[in-house]
C-alpha cells in the first residue's frame, strides 16, 4: 500500500481522517512486519555486525514511532477534529496547537535522522546475492517503509499541521460569536 498523498484542497477533517485511519495504521502494521522480518533474518544464519546495528537502530526508531503516534491520537487529533467541527479552539495545559506542532515536528525530523542512520547501518538496504530470503526481503521492507513515513511526515507537515494552525489563528482572532452566527 502506498502512503496518499494529501492536497490543500481537501478539508483539515478530510486530511486528519486519512493519517489517522490509513496512513498510521498502515505504517504501525509496516513496522510489525519489519519487527517480525528482522527477528527472521536474525535467526537465518549468523547475524552481521550491519544487521545487528540495523536492529538496535529500528527498535529505538519502532519506540519513538509509537509514541509519537500515540500523542498525535490522543492529544492533538482531538483537539483538531474539536477545533474543526464545532469551531472551538482548545489548548493542552495552556499549549497552543501551534507550539504542540512543533514539538511533533522535532520528532518527524528526528525520526528522518534516525531513517538515514538505520540506511547506512543496512548499506543503502542493498541485497546481498549471497544472503538469506528473510534479509533480502527485511532490506525490501524498510526501503518501502523509508519512503512512506517520509511521505507520511511530509502531508504532516505541508498540510495537515499549516491548516489546523491556520484554523487555530483565525479562531483566536475571531470573537466565537462572530464565528458563529447564522443571520
């Protein structure tokens, strides 16, 4: 499955809906496999010097990959998903959504950095005609995941996270009655 793509067309529910339903979900059942793939290549034969770093590089990047996921569910989807429909701007312990956003982003550049380590600990994910299945295929699967959570940090960033901010902005200049009265 490949990560979609988001536009500035579509709605801030519409964009938050598929990275909450398809786009993290897919990625969560990606790094199951590739958790499960590297267990397979680890008992194939004797391990490597790259495929044991490869290892402890993936298992930091797995943890930090959950949690993120985890407070983007359960603190800023919400408050986005209750900005957007009901036009009420909401804070987390006097945090803004904005200053939320950018601790998230820290993470989405963080994890970039840690994908780039766990490249050059695989060798650019290269095959080795001379290695087992399990690793032809694990190197397979983190090329593919690379490129999705890339592409996944990437609608973060240039849609969803600007839009719900510009939301926010606006419900914060604008006195709520104004927002919304219906003469």
């Amino acid at each position: 499955m490949k990560c979609i793509s988001l536009n500035t067309e579509s709605n801030v529910l519409d964009n938050l809906d598929i990275i909450e339903f398809d786009q993290h979900p897919h990625l969560r059942n990606t790094l199951y496999e590739i958790k499960k793939a590297i267990d397979l290549a680890m008992h194939e034969g004797v391990p490597t010097l790259s495929l044991i770093k490869c290892r402890e590089i993936f298992l930091e990047l797995y943890d930090e990959i959950e949690v993120h996921f985890q407070e983007e569910e359960n603190v800023l989807f919400p408050l986005i998903r209750k900005m957007a429909t009901h036009n009420i701007c909401s804070s987390r312990d006097g945090q803004t959504l904005e200053s939320m956003v950018h601790v998230l982003e820290y993470e989405n550049n963080h994890s970039g950095a840690a994908l780039e380590k766990l490249k050059d600990a695989c060798l650019q994910y290269s095959h080795c005609p001379n290695s087992f299945k399990h690793y032809n295929h694990l190197m397979e699967l983190l090329q593919t995941f690379e490129k999705d959570l890339k592409s996944h940090a990437s609608n973060e960033t240039q849609y969803l996270y600007p839009a719900a901010i510009r939301k926010e902005k606006i419900l914060r200049f604008i006195p709520f009655h104004l927002l919304n009265n219906n003469d």
